[in-house]
C-alpha cells in the first residue's frame, strides 16, 4: 500500500508541474524515446537484473499541446526483445490524433526500429550502451481536411521522411543516466502542401497562420539528456534536464519551386522531464509509469508541427519472466 501511496504521490506532483504549462518549445523528432536514449532505459529489477534483459511489452498514451493549442491523442504500442543478454531490439509504433481550429485528424505515426547493444552492464558501477536505429517516416505528411485543403505540419501524423538515429547512454549505479543522441533525414519525401491563402476566403478561419513548410526539408538534431534518480524495486522517481539542437535552419518549397531558408528553425530547446514508477506482480512482472516533460527555452520556429507546450504520458508494461527470448 505505502508503493501505491508513493507512486500516486508522485504521479500527481508530476501532472501538477506540467498542467501549469505556459512556456513552449520542446521539439522531440523521436530519437529521445528509443534505446540508450529512453527514459529510464537502465532501470534495475532486481540487484542485478536490468528491465532491458526481459522482452517486454508497453501500451503508452501521450497527451499533449502543440501549435496555437492542437491538442494531440497519442496512443503507441511498444516492444522490447533482448538478444543473448548483450543486446536487444526496440519497435515503437504511434497513432497520432490532432484537434485544432483546422480540423481534427488521424493517423499512423512514424514506425522506429532500434538495436541497443549493451558496451557494459554493472549495477554497482558503469553500465554503457550504445543505439542504432531508423525511423521510418509512414506518410508523406500531406494530409487535408474535409474540403481537401493542405493542413500545416501541426495535424500530419508523421514527419515525411526517413531518418537515422545513434545514441550513447552511461548510467553510475542506479543514481545518474546520461545520454547523447544525433538524429539524422536520409530520405526525405515530405509533400505538405499548406499555404496561408488556401483559407483566406473561409469566414471562419481566413486567420490560418501556421508556419509554411511546403515540401519541408527538415535537417538534423542532436540531444543531451541528464537524469537523476531515486528507486526501489518496486517503486521510484526521476527527473532531469532534456537539450535539444536543431543543427540548421530547415527549407521549404514556394509555389515557383524556390527552395527558401525557414529563418528561426535553427537552434536549441530546453525541457525539464519527470517519471515515477510502481511495480507489482510476481517478480515484478508488471509496471505502471508516467512521463511528463515542461519546456523552458524554445527555438524561434519549429517548422515540423513538433512545438509541444506540454506532454503527459502514462504508460503500462509487461514483462515477460524470460530474459531472452533470440538467440
């Protein structure tokens, strides 16, 4: 009962911190959610029994806010299979819903596919992994509403290109995690179509002001993640600081053709992020956590509807008793 009580605690004092929202800023393009680079990705079951040597299985759904408030529905399926103890692979697959003053709309995020190999595993000292991974853009990014005009970056489900992650993650203990991570455009076949002056004669939303990225040609991010924490088996808590930057200004389209520079899409973005966890079942074979992040420096422009006044993610898991399944 004192676990439940704690992780509820816990819970709401994180809900609490992020529903008073009002900077914006935080620009995940993904790679922060996969392998080394995940939140909590070196967390210990037991004395000498990470999460990462047990495949797994999550359902996690994210709340959050983005441009000129688009209220954003994010349920996401989650698997996690080790390899020979030295490794494992991470599949991530969201559903991505946005409502805004344009229309509301659906659809499959971007598919993510990751191997972890663990450099060094020791509970008492260092543990080191290291991550590779793609994300494999599932839509072109031109969805329209209803009447079949081109909706801005902020409704598409996905980002309209394939990109490369690698990541680096060293833990002290149970106590300190830090990570890097680069993410990286390989194939880009962005097709958003939005301009302002499709809905300049529409009554209702002739104010259509999003921020153009026709044909967007979006450019490389690099991360840092610094993460505190404090846990027993079967409950605990962390938190930290997340720096991301954006590596150059993106480019998008006009309707001559010109490629033309988005002036404000370069730069940084500083976000605080906080989990709290509970285990319970036989072995602890089952975890109930939630995320939430607050951004407090933003860039200028994000230009790839990434802009997130806030995120909230509970997420539940399960964990199969064996700790490898390949190999």
């Amino acid at each position: 009962m004192r676990y439940l009580q704690a992780f509820c605690l816990g819970a709401a004092m994180t809900l609490a911190s992020v529903s008073n929202a009002v900077a914006q800023g935080e620009s995940d393009p993904g790679f922060t959610q996969v392998g080394a680079m995940r939140w909590g990705t070196g967390a210990i079951i037991t004395e000498d029994e990470y999460e990462f040597q047990r495949a797994q299985f999550s359902v996690g759904h994210t709340f959050s806010m983005g441009e000129k408030d688009v209220k954003y529905h994010i349920p996401q399926l989650e698997v996690r299979v080790p390899v020979m103890e030295t490794g494992y692979f991470d599949v991530r697959l969201p559903i991505v819903s946005a409502s805004g003053d344009l229309f509301k709309k659906w659809g499959m995020g971007d598919l993510t596919v990751a191997y972890t190999h663990v450099i060094k595993a020791d509970p008492y000292a260092w543990t080191l992994q290291g991550t590779g991974g793609v994300m494999f853009g599932m839509t072109t990014a031109n969805g329209t509403d209803n009447a079949t005009r081109p909706l801005p970056m902020s409704y598409q489900s996905g980002l309209g290109s394939t990109d490369v992650m690698l990541g680096f993650s060293a833990q002290f203990k149970e106590y300190l995690n830090i990570a890097v991570g680069y993410q990286q455009p390989i194939f880009r076949y962005n097709e958003n179509d939005y301009f302002r002056s499709s809905y300049i004669n529409d009554p209702v939303y002739n104010n259509s002001d999003y921020v153009i990225s026709r044909k967007l040609y979006r450019n490389g991010d690099v991360m840092m993640r610094l993460e505190g924490r404090f846990a027993t088996n079967r409950v605990g808590f962390s938190a930290g600081p997340l720096a991301i930057y954006h590596l150059a200004n993106d480019l998008y389209q006009d309707r001559m053709g010109y490629w033309n520079e988005i002036q404000g899409t370069q730069g940084f973005t500083l976000s605080g992020v906080g989990n709290v966890f509970l285990r319970f079942g036989r072995y602890g074979s089952f975890k109930l956590d939630v995320t939430g992040s607050l951004p407090f420096i933003k860039r200028d422009i994000r230009a790839d509807g990434l802009e997130r006044q806030y995120t909230i993610m509970p997420r539940f898991t399960f964990f199969f008793n064996q700790r490898t399944l390949l190999f």
